[in-house]
C-alpha cells in the first residue's frame, strides 16, 4: 500500500473519531425539559433549555421533561391512537364505601417532575410508586365515604382529600414527582339497575340545583324594584309626617294668635268664637240673636217658624 494511501486513511478515520466527539460533546434541551448531567456516573451538574457543551465520553446528559404534565389513570386505561375506547380495569376501579356497598370508580391523576436528580436516582420506578400511594388513599378516602358521596354531591370533597393525602405522603418519599390533580373520571354501582337509580338522584339533584339558581336569579331581579317600592313608601311617610307637623305648627301658631287677641278683648273674642261655633254645627240655618238686655242672648230659629207660616 502506498504511503500517501496509508496518511488518506489516517486522515479519514482521525476526522471520523473528530466528528463522533464532536456530536457527542454537545446537547440541546428545549424550554419544557432539564438535562442532568453525570460525570463517571456521578451527578455534577443541573442545565436549563440551550445548547450546552459535555465532555464527550466522561460525561452524559440525562434529558427530563420536568414542565410537562404527565397522566396516571387508575381504573381503566384509554387507547393512546382513539380516545372512545376505553378498557375498564377492574382490580383498580372496584372498592367498598364506608357503608358498605360496592362502588366502581375511575379516576384520572397528573403530576409532574419537581426534581429531575431525584426522580433519576431517588427510586428505580417512581411512577409506580406514585401509582401506588394514589391507590392507597383512594381506597382509603373512598372505604370511609357513603356510597351516596361517592355517586352524587360528595366527588368535589373525596377528590381534595386524595390530592392532599397524597401530596403529603408523596413529599415525604422524595422521588421527585410532584402530584397536580386528581379527579373522579367515572363512578358508578356495578348493577345497570342500581345505576340508573343513582343517575336519577343525580338529575333530581341537579333539577334542585336549577330551581335554586332560578328563584335566586328571580329574587335578583325583583330586588331592585322592591327596593324602589319601599323607598317610595319611605318618602311618601315622611312626606306626610312632615305633612301632618307643619299643620300643626300651623294650628298651634293660630290658636296663639287667637289667644293674643282674646287676652286683648275677652269678651268680644268669646262672643265671636262663639258664633263662629254656630256657623260651623248649624250650617245653612238661619238665625236671630237678640241681645236687647245687654247681658243674655236669645237664638231663635226664625226659618222654622216662617216655614210654618208659609205653609198656613
């Protein structure tokens, strides 16, 4: 073999061992994910999304997706190509409420990766182990709820109770992951018949729900006008009491008044009151008022008598 052939093969493989190291000294992570990164197989580093240089070789790079919600489904397991086809899992969704009764639940769990080093290193298979202390407090929560919670008017309750058993315990395994919702999929009785019931009570329940927000929308509505009304009522009562006031100041300001004029003449005062008394009892009625003595007063009716006259 010639010599200038031997340094072409030299050449080729030192820039085919140049481009290997090359490709395998850098690393890319996207905006959702965290590389780890190991040197001998321990970790020394943690880097965010960018394109990131690594001894090739000495030093990998552990891709995580860490800003990304994952599921768990516990009870039934949905096809990843069509979501309509559901298969139901039935050592997972079948439990007994606390009064007993059977009851199969579905339920749809999410989490994600809070620390990527742990969730590497801390646990061989740490979904699995998330998978199992879920379980654990569904059965837990579920084994000390009524069946009627668990069907009806109870889910929002048992879901809560769940999450936050579960985050504690999951906080003191340490495995990295980090629980973000737990919701009931499905829960209904093994029987069609017993689930058509409790279906029915679900409807009637949620018929009361309707007719509640109905009268309290109503009650809404007419508030504004029942508050126009009694304000109205309000100033029309104060209007007249105020009314009622001015009259009598007025009527005491007279009766003052008159009392100024009787204090001046009573006796002229006292014999004008009175006649104005007659004119008010007797109206229409004529009279004769003789006072030739200067001291009494005679009233005759004289129409009455010339009444009688008239009709001689």
């Amino acid at each position: 073999m010639k010599k200038g052939v031997k340094i072409a093969i030299v050449a080729g493989v030192i820039v085919i061992l140049l481009g290997i190291c090359l490709s395998a000294s850098f690393y890319t992570v996207d905006d959702k994910q965290q590389a780890v990164i190991t040197t001998f197989g321990k970790v020394t580093d943690v880097t965010e999304a960018g394109i990131h240089f690594k001894l090739p070789f000495i030093q990998q790079a552990h891709i995580v997706d860490v800003n990304v919600l994952r599921k768990l489904e516990i009870g039934y397991r949905s096809d990843d190509n069509d979501a309509t086809i559901v298969k139901t899992v039935e050592n997972e969704c079948k439990m007994i409420t606390g009064d007993l009764n059977i009851v199969n639940v579905d339920f749809f769990v999410e989490y994600k990766v809070s620390d990527p080093v742990k969730y590497l290193f801390s646990a061989k298979n740490p979904e699995e182990i998330l998978k199992n202390l879920v379980q654990s407090q569904i059965r837990n929560v579920v084994g000390s709820s009524g069946v009627d919670s668990v069907l009806t008017d109870g889910k929002v309750t048992i879901q809560q109770d769940i999450r936050d058993l579960t985050a504690k315990e999951l906080e003191a395994y340490d495995i990295g992951l980090m629980l973000t919702d737990v919701k009931i999929q499905d829960a209904k009785m093994p029987t069609d018949e017993v689930n058509e019931a409790y279906k029915a009570v679900l409807s009637a329940l949620q018929s009361k729900e309707a007719t509640i927000n109905l009268a309290q929308a109503y009650k809404e509505s007419k508030l504004p006008e029942m508050e126009a009304e009694v304000k109205s009522i309000t100033l029309n009562a104060e209007y007249d009491k105020q009314k009622r006031i001015n009259e009598a100041k007025m009527q005491i300001a007279m009766f003052e008044a008159m009392y100024e004029q009787y204090k001046l003449n009573p006796e002229a005062t006292r014999i004008r009151m009175y006649h104005e008394a007659l004119q008010e009892f007797l109206p229409g009625t004529k009279v004769y008022i003789d006072t030739s003595d200067g001291s009494t007063q005679k009233l005759i009716p004289i129409e009455s008598f010339t009444g009688e006259e008239e009709n001689k």
